[in-house]
C-alpha cells in the first residue's frame, strides 16, 4: 500500500456572525480608503501597512478568529492549552479585488506571527479569483524525474485550491505559500487577512 507522508494542514470553516462583520466592513466608508501597493508582486487595492484602517474595526473578526482557533487546537489535541493569542498591530488588513487583479506567490511570515488567516468577506465562488496554496514539495519531486501525472495520480498537487464560499475562512501556517489568481469580473472580492501568534 502506499503511504503518504509529511501532511500539511490548514483549518477551513465559517465566520459565525460573516453577516454582521459584512453589513459594518465591508461599505464604501472603508473600501474607498484602500490604495495599490508596491509592497508586493500583485495588483490589488488595499489596507495593508498603511494604517488606512484602524485595527479596532476588526475587532469582531478577532474574536472571531481566537475561537475557531481554540476550535482547532482542541480538534487536535484536546488536552493542549493556548496560553495567548496575540494579533500584533497592523497585522490585519482589508484586500478588494476588481478585473485584472492579483496576488502573485508569497507567504506572510515576519517574527511576530506563527499562523495567518484569509476571511472571504465578500466573495463569488462561481466569479471571484481562486486562493491557491503552492505544496513547495512538488517542485522537489518534479527534480527527481518524477512526471506531473504520475504525483497527481498519487494525490501530489502543485496547487491547492480550498472549496471557498463567502464567509468562510482559512488559518495556516504563516509560511505557506499562497497566491490569488485573476480577477476576471468587477465584483468586488473582497478579503481580510492577518496574523497572529499563537502561544502553546
Ligand atoms: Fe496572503
């Protein structure tokens, strides 16, 4: 038999209150603040390091987040305690995607964070663009002669893309690395992303 080794994990489930974290973010009041950034390889309006929203507006989404994230760990070791969950200033942002942008491959690790989220806060399974996770293992494969199909048949897969509908939101190592793809329809995709430090 064959025996798959080295998994990776990401924890995907729902925001609890998405309808009422959408009805107070996600307005003109605070999408119509959000500029390009050349701080990545990516063509996208943003929030991100420039303080154009303050972090206590994502308060909700914090909470939010320390549950599902106690939810987890408890799913894998129920006798494991978190003794902090620390989302460090600025490390929480507000992404809107229209036609023709992108989030090329990149990671959100820094010294301050050991996990990283991205909520779909606003988000078109059948239209918005994909979040995709890269297996950096792949490439490793792929050098040792080992054909694309023949990994794909033993369920190794370069790109990863995770079931996503609106309100729901994915919490992954930070070192991951993810991208989004083309926007391809003005719909207003609209994320928010951060990190924060679990302490066990
Ligand atoms: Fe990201």
């Amino acid at each position: 038999m064959f025996n798959l080794f080295f998994h990776d994990f990401a924890y995907h489930t729902k925001i609890d209150n998405h309808e009422q974290i959408k009805q107070k973010i996600f307005n003109q009041k605070y999408l119509s603040v959000l500029q390009d950034t050349l701080e990545w390889e990516c063509k996208v309006k943003t929030s991100f390091k420039k303080t154009l929203i303050d972090d206590s507006i994502f308060s909700d989404i914090q909470l939010e987040i320390k549950k599902i994230v106690h939810e987890m760990l408890s799913k894998i070791s129920p006798s494991s305690k978190i003794s902090s969950i620390d989302f460090p200033k600025s490390n929480i942002w507000m992404n809107l995607y229209n036609v023709g942008d992108y989030q090329d491959y990149h990671d959100h690790t820094n010294n301050k964070c050991n996990f990283s989220f991205c909520y779909f806060m606003n988000y078109d399974p059948e239209k918005d663009a994909k979040f995709v996770f890269f297996n950096e293992k792949f490439k490793m494969f792929r050098t040792q002669g080992l054909t694309d199909q023949l990994l794909f048949d033993l369920g190794i897969h370069d790109n990863i893309f995770p079931n996503v509908e609106e309100g729901h939101v994915i919490i992954f190592p930070s070192h991951y690395t993810h991208r989004t793809t083309i926007q391809q329809y003005d719909t207003n995709r609209c994320t928010v992303s951060g990190n924060f430090f679990v302490n066990v």
